[in-house]
C-alpha cells in the first residue's frame, strides 16, 4: 500500500482558506467532507457507473450544424459523404443505449443517404429547360433557420433575467400613524357608476293600459268600405298604422262577417290574389 502524501507546511502563519486549498490539492477526493489521501484498496467502480457526454445535442440538425462547423465544412456546399460517415457513426452509438432517442436521428440518417444518393445520378432536366434543383437544398433551407433560431436563443439567454441574475430589492416601512388610504383609478369609479345605472333600468315599472276594441264596430267599419265598390282586396281592409290589436280585431269582423253571410271572400286560383264584397241576393 503507498503511503499517503505529507504535507509540508512552512512555520508562517497561513489563514484557513488558503490551508482548504493546499489540502484540496493534494486530497484525491473528500468522503463525507473529509479529504481522502488515497484511494481504498477494495473499491469496486462498476464498468457503467460513470458516463461521460463529450456533446450534448438537442436533435438531428443540431448534431448536423455541430458536424458542419467542426470540420469547418462550407454549408452551402455541403461534401454529402463525409458528413454522412460521421453522421451515421455518431448514431450507432447512441442506438446502443438510447433506442428512443435514436429514432429521430435515424430518420434524419434515411434523409442524408436519400440526398447522397439523388446526388450520385445524373440531373434530370426540367421541361422549361432550367437546372433541377440542388438535392441538398432544403436541408441546407432547414439548418439555416436552425442556426438563426439557436443563435437568438443564446443572446436571448445572455439577457440577464428576473430570479436568475438578479432580484428585486423590496423595503418595507410601517407608517402607523399616518393613515393610508386605498388607491382608487378613475376607471373603477366609471365601472362603479355604470353598474349603478344598469341596475336601475332592470327595476323600471311599465304601464299597461287595456284597450277596448269592439267587433261589432269593425263589422260596420269593413261593410262601410264595402259600400259602393265592386271588389275590395282583402289587404286594403287593414290598416297597419293602428297596430297588432286593431288588425286582430278587423280579422274577426271579416270572419263574423262572413259566418254571416254577408260578405263574400272569394279566390280565382291558387296564389291568386283574394277579394272581398258585399254578399247579394239574386232578385
């Protein structure tokens, strides 16, 4: 067993944080806020006890961009094969432990090798003569605006933020003697008032009167604009200046007036219009 490491300290007095420091140094690790000097002879660390994560990459085109900068790669003119070795590389590993994870990157995978491919075939020419489309172009579209997006969430997270960076400094000063009042807007007063007058036009008394109508009196009325004419059109006997109740009362004069026979109501034909005269008696 090697011995564990001495330290020598000088007879000048030295403050507490700088002997942390120097005790930190030499220690391997603390165990319970104690310094370890050594390691144990039988620790056992399992193989999968500790993993390390060189990279950390939030999705497919982030682990695109991140491949593309690295080897200072031109990304519109991206070299398709290999990005695509090393892309498909990276993948295998994380297929080994995260299966989940590795979907979405396995799709982006299918889109590179679709993309290799189309760019190993000759060109198609277009009917209006023009250049087909480069393969690579929406996908260089897609890591574009994914950069532009990722570079405006970083200088949006440099803004220093309320709880993170700083906190608000709050004073309180109790003034017992002198009164507080509460703070009343002018808006609350107008909302106040409003509320007064909705209420009063919901408690408003309304007045309503009877009126007589006499049938009687509209069978004489009707017999009178009867007299002297041939025919009346039916709608020329109302008069809806007078209202809901006199046109009523009118309709049943024409119908006692009828049951009576003293009038005629007659139709030539459907949808025709519909007259109306004074019943006679052949002679």
């Amino acid at each position: 067993m090697s011995s564990a490491p001495t330290v020598t300290l000088s007879e000048e007095p030295i403050s507490s944080l700088a002997l942390v420091d120097v005790i930190d140094h030499v220690a391997v690790a603390r165990l319970y806020g104690e310094p370890l000097f050594s390691l144990p002879q039988d620790l056992y660390i399992p193989p999968d006890a500790l993993e390390i994560f060189l990279e950390a990459f939030q999705g497919p085109l982030d682990l695109l961009l991140y491949l593309i900068r690295k080897q200072n790669f031109n990304i519109l003119d991206i070299p398709m094969a290999a990005m695509t070795r090393q892309y498909l590389s990276y993948i295998e590993e994380i297929r080994n432990s995260n299966l989940e994870l590795a979907a979405e990157y396995l799709l982006m995978a299918a889109m590179i090798i679709e993309i290799k491919s189309r760019m190993l075939l000759p060109p198609k020419k277009q009917a209006d003569g023009e250049e087909a489309e480069d393969p690579r172009a929406e996908l260089v579209r897609r890591l574009l605006e994914y950069e532009q997006i990722k570079l405006g969430a970083a200088q949006l997270q440099e803004i220093p933020q309320y709880g993170r960076d700083f906190l608000k400094a709050q004073i309180y000063i109790e003034q017992s003697l002198q009164p507080r009042f509460p703070h009343v807007e002018i808006s609350e007063l107008q909302q106040a008032w409003a509320d007064i007058l909705k209420r009063a036009t919901l408690i408003q008394h309304h007045k309503i009167d009877r009126e007589e109508l006499s049938v009687r009196e509209h069978m004489s009325l009707v017999i009178k604009k009867l007299q002297g004419k041939r025919f009346v059109q039916f709608e020329d006997l109302f008069d809806p200046s007078k209202g809901v109740s006199t046109l009523v009362v009118t309709f049943v004069a024409l119908l006692e007036l009828a049951k009576e026979t003293l009038i005629e109501i007659t139709q030539a034909e459907v949808y025709a219009p519909i007259y109306v005269r004074l019943s006679y008696s052949s002679s």
